[in-house]
C-alpha cells in the first residue's frame, strides 16, 4: 500500500556536539532510545542543513525552508510569525514583534531578561492593552501575552515601517536600549517613535499593577518591562493547501512554530498539558497528531524541551528528555498509511548554549522507502544513511513523492 498521509515531527534543538559529561558522546548517542533507533533502521537516513551549509539557522527559517517557503524570500523577522502564533491576525503590511517581560531594578538596569520565567501574564497583557493609548500616532496594536514570559506585540496604521532595532540589551545588569531606525526613511523613524512610546507607557502600568506587587511580596521577580525585538512586516504567504494540494495541521507549544503554521494555513491544535519545555505534554501531543491524521494529510508535530536543555547547556537533562521523547513516540511506528518525517529543525549544542550551523539528523520512514545500513538515530549514524547530505527545503519535496503527490517534472 502506499502511504497517502505525511507526520512530519521535529525535535527542536536535539542535535549537538560532543558533550564531556557523555564521554565525548552527543546527547543522541549518549541516549537510550529503542523506538528512534528502530525507525532510523526501518527507514532511510541523511544529515540535513535546514538552510544551507554554514548557516545558523533560527527556529523560524528552519521551518519554513522545512514547510518549503523559502526563507530568503518570506522571511522578514520573527516577530509576525510570533504575533500569528499568539492568536493576533496578522494582515499583509502590519508591524509585528516578538517580546519579553523582564525586570528592571530601581537603577533601570535589567535585572532578569525573563522576570522569573513568569507564567501567566495575561493580567498583565490586558493592562497594557486596555492602558496604553497610541491614537496620537495614528497607530492601533494588539498586545497578546505568549507561553511563560513571552508576548507578541502587532502595530497597525499608515506609515509603519519594519526597519528598526530592539530595546533588548540581550545582557543584564545595563538598561534597556532605545529603539532607533536602521534605514533612514519617514516610516521606520515613526515606528521607532511609536515603539518607544509603548515601552514608555507599559513600564508606567506595569510597575505598581497588583500582579506584580504581589510577585515583589513573595520575593519573586516582578515583569515590569516589555522588552521587544524581532521586528518584521507581515508578508503574504501562499496557502499551503494550494501550494501542495494537501490539507494539513500543525501541533506546537511555541507560538512561534504555531504562527508559522497559521500563517501559511495550517490548523492549529492545542492540546491541553503542552509547555515547550521538560514538563510537556508529550504522549497528549502524539495521541492528538494521530487523531488529526484522521482528518488531514500532512501534521507537523514539534517537541521543544531538548531545545530547551541545549540553551541551557544541560546535556545530562538533554539525554533524559530525548529518552522521554523516545516512549512517547511509539505509537507512530503502528501507522501504516503514513510516511513518518523525523529530524531536528537546527542544533543546539550544549557547549554553544545557541543554536549552530552543525547538520542535523533525519530519516524518513514507512512503505516504500528503501532503506540503508544505518540502526542508530544520531548525528554521525545518520550521517552514512541513504539521504546523504540534503537541505531542508528539499526534505517536504520527498515526503511528497513518497505519498504520489509529487508532480513530473518534464515530459
């Protein structure tokens, strides 16, 4: 039978280097992981660079060279993508950011780039969106509060531009930057105005609001600055329905991932319990794609906490959770009207505590792929496999032909 359906799943981040507390191993090498090995030997493996060679890729163009929209092309910055995922419409032409809650001490340094890993800001996020007043500027925004301390910010009006810089020092203990234009036009000089202005506002309402009030009497960090950066401008993406002829849903606690997936026309599905980080909901986020796979042809799953564990340099708590993933998955190695995708969108290495330019490993399993000698799902196995060495934008491509849905070039 040939598979008509594609599950599509990438482990954020779970590709590294060597790590010393593994022996020199990677996490992937160091892990126990029967059900990963067993797809790398049932299927057909290759090293992958999302972008190309060299590149460092983010989370952001890693996945849309992975849904096959070319990065170099629709990429503008991150912050309408993270705008999309946090349930604001994003229109072709609107400004949109990605932001932080953060503390700032009585010097106005930053203290905390993350205010304590806030949970649960939606308080807060109301407050700027009910207090803060930009009509002067002929401006409108929306401010929607993302998963932990993130948020998104989205501008709208005439004469809005995206060329303008963060007020995120990126470091503690300096202050908060100014945002400024970095193309010398009318419209960036004005959204540069407007964004301080907002950072302005909302620092005014944030620092006495009872939320963090409360945070300051338990000891605890308050979030009373909005820390913004990403900025970018709303494109026009072809739906991916049209584009593929296949219909298709997306699974992510990252709104980022999420927006992505909303904005070229994927259905988003929440799933009650998924976090993004080692907590996650994992056997809730599998269970959920093989119920969508029911009604769809194509699920994007994403699994962030090795990600996670990467930034943070913890390759010990990295090779845990890649164990975890590995039960979690199981139940996709009983379908058998699927073609099962499976790679990381970029590495992380420990070491680094970012992401880096090093390949990542994949492998394509189901009926009808021909597979090699590889038995192991890491780095340097997978680097021997059938696949070779391909990039991100063609990994879509061949998931398509598996399927028969790829159209003949030529006569």
């Amino acid at each position: 039978m040939t598979p008509h359906k594609i599950l599509f799943l990438v482990l954020d981040g779970i590709a590294d280097r060597p790590c010393p507390e593994l022996a020199g191993k990677t996490p992937l090498q160091a892990a126990k992981k029967p059900n990963l090995d067993a797809i790398a030997r049932e299927g057909i493996c290759g090293i992958m660079d999302t972008i190309s060679p060299g590149i460092r890729p983010g989370s952001d163009t890693a996945h849309l060279a992975l849904l096959g929209y070319d990065p170099h092309t629709y990429y503008t910055g991150r912050g309408p993508l993270e705008c999309e995922g946090t349930g604001i419409h994003m229109e072709p032409g609107m400004i949109g950011f990605r932001c932080n809650y953060a503390t700032v001490a009585k010097d106005g340094k930053v203290i905390d780039r993350r205010a304590g890993r806030i949970h649960d800001t939606a308080d807060l996020s109301a407050a700027i969106q009910n207090g803060v007043d930009l009509s002067r500027y002929g401006v409108s925004f929306v401010f929607r509060s993302g998963a932990g301390h993130r948020a998104s910010l989205a501008l709208k009006g005439e004469g809005l531009g995206h060329c303008v810089s963060s007020n995120d020092p990126k470091k503690e203990g300096v202050a908060p930057l100014t945002i400024v234009w970095q193309k010398d036009a009318p419209v960036h000089r004005k959204t540069a105005e407007v964004c301080n202005e907002f950072v302005r506002q909302s620092a005014a309402i944030l620092f006495d609001h009872p939320v963090n009030r409360k945070r300051l009497s338990e000891g605890k960090n308050p979030a009373n600055m909005v820390l913004m950066r990403g900025a970018g401008e709303m494109g026009d993406y072809e739906p991916f329905d049209r584009r593929y002829g296949i219909s298709g849903s997306v699974i992510s606690a990252a709104s980022l991932i999420g927006g992505i997936g909303t904005a070229v026309g994927l259905r988003r599905v929440h799933v009650p319990g998924i976090t993004g980080s080692q907590d996650s909901n994992l056997a809730g986020k599998i269970a959920a794609a093989l119920d969508e796979l029911s009604g769809k042809d194509f699920v994007l799953v994403n699994i962030k906490g090795a990600d996670e564990s990467g930034h943070d340099g913890l390759a010990l708590q990295k090779t845990a959770f890649i164990e975890k993933v590995d039960s979690a998955i199981a139940p996709i190695r009983s379908r058998d009207d699927c073609i099962i995708v499976l790679c990381a969108d970029h590495s992380t290495p420990c070491a680094v505590k970012d992401h880096s330019a090093d390949p990542v490993p994949v492998v394509i399993w189901g009926e009808g792929v021909r597979t090699d000698s590889v038995s192991r799902f890491d780095e340097i196995s997978c680097a021997g496999g059938g696949l070779c060495r391909i990039t991100g934008a063609s990994l879509l491509p061949i998931a398509l032909d598996l399927i028969n849905r790829s159209k003949k070039y030529g006569a």
